[in-house]
C-alpha cells in the first residue's frame, strides 16, 4: 500500500515537473531568437563599419541593437531557467509531502503493529495459550465478529469449548497478526 502511494507520488511529480517546465518554453524560443538576431547584426556591423567616413555612424546603431537583442536573449535564458527551478520546487514538493505525511502516520501504526506482534508471539507456544487470546478476542473484538463465532461466546469460554476458543483466538491471533499454533 505505502509502495504504491509513493509510486502514485513520484508519477504525479513527474507530471508536474513536465507541465510546469512546459511554460519555460517561451522563455526558450525567446533566448534561441534573441540569439540569433544579435549574431545576425554583429555579423551585419562589421560590413557597415567598413563604409567610409559614415561607417562608425551606421555601425554603432547596429550594434546597439545587437546589445538589446542579447540582453533580451538572456532575459528568456533567466525566464526559462527560473521556471525550470520553479518545475523542480512543485515536483518535489508533490512528490515529498504527500509521501512525508502518509510515513508519520504509517510507520507509527506499524511500529505498533509489529510490537504487539512480537509481544503475543511470546504467549503463543502451544495450544493451551489460546485460552488467553480468546479472552483478549472477547475484550477486543466486535460483537459482530464474535456473534458469528458463537451465540454465547462467554459461556463457551467458560465451559472450556476447544473448537470456539479455537476460533476465538484465531480471530484475535489474526489481528496482531499471527497464526495460531499446530
């Protein structure tokens, strides 16, 4: 159960790690175009810088331009970078959580679990100590679950009924989870 919790966890993380990183895309393809667009008009000054007596005039535009398409490539760099670790933050945080809350309340129950077993495997070494898992059964367990058992499960006990304290302390062995002996 806790396997597939985590596993249905990370799934969902991963889900969401890819949607939000999707919305980097933009700042991507911005970057990509920025890119290209200042190599193409540093590429274009240094023909324009070669024009005499106006070439430095011409150029410093083009260059300028250059500058403010490099700035804008970084800016989608930034863009895509900060969604990037934004995707990383909400994927782990889908993933962790969910798996941190179902642990704190998991692993106390089976820590309990499994100290209750390791105390009644103590008390069951033979069939005579079902007498007292029989009783914990009539202490512990629903009445709907020692009607089905026995009309009069005390009495039954009392009497010393083999078969229905059998089946009582199976009901309760089974809890804890143990067998009762052969």
């Amino acid at each position: 159960m806790l396997v597939g919790w985590v596993w249905v966890c990370v799934e969902l993380g991963l889900l969401v790690y890819r949607i939000t990183n999707a919305l980097g895309t933009p700042g991507r393809k911005a970057a990509e175009a920025g890119d290209g667009l200042a190599g193409d008009l540093r590429r274009m000054s240094e023909p324009i810088g070669k024009v005499p007596v106006v070439g430095d005039q011409l150029r410093s535009p083009v260059d300028g331009a250059a500058g403010a398409a490099g700035r804008l490539a970084q800016a989608g760099r930034d863009q895509a970078h900060a969604v990037e670790q934004l995707a990383y933050v909400l994927a782990g945080v889908t993933i962790c959580l969910p798996i941190l809350f179902a642990l704190l309340i998991w692993l106390p129950r089976r820590i309990r679990f499994s100290r209750r077993a390791t105390a009644a495997q103590k008390f069951i070494d033979n069939a005579a100590d079902l007498d007292l898992f029989a009783l914990r059964a009539m202490a512990n367990q629903p009445m709907h679950k020692l009607a089905k058992i026995s009309d009069d499960p005390v009495a039954a006990w009392r009497d010393g009924d083999t078969a229905i304290i059998a089946e009582l302390a199976s009901l309760e062995l089974r809890t804890t989870g143990l067998r009762p002996p052969a």
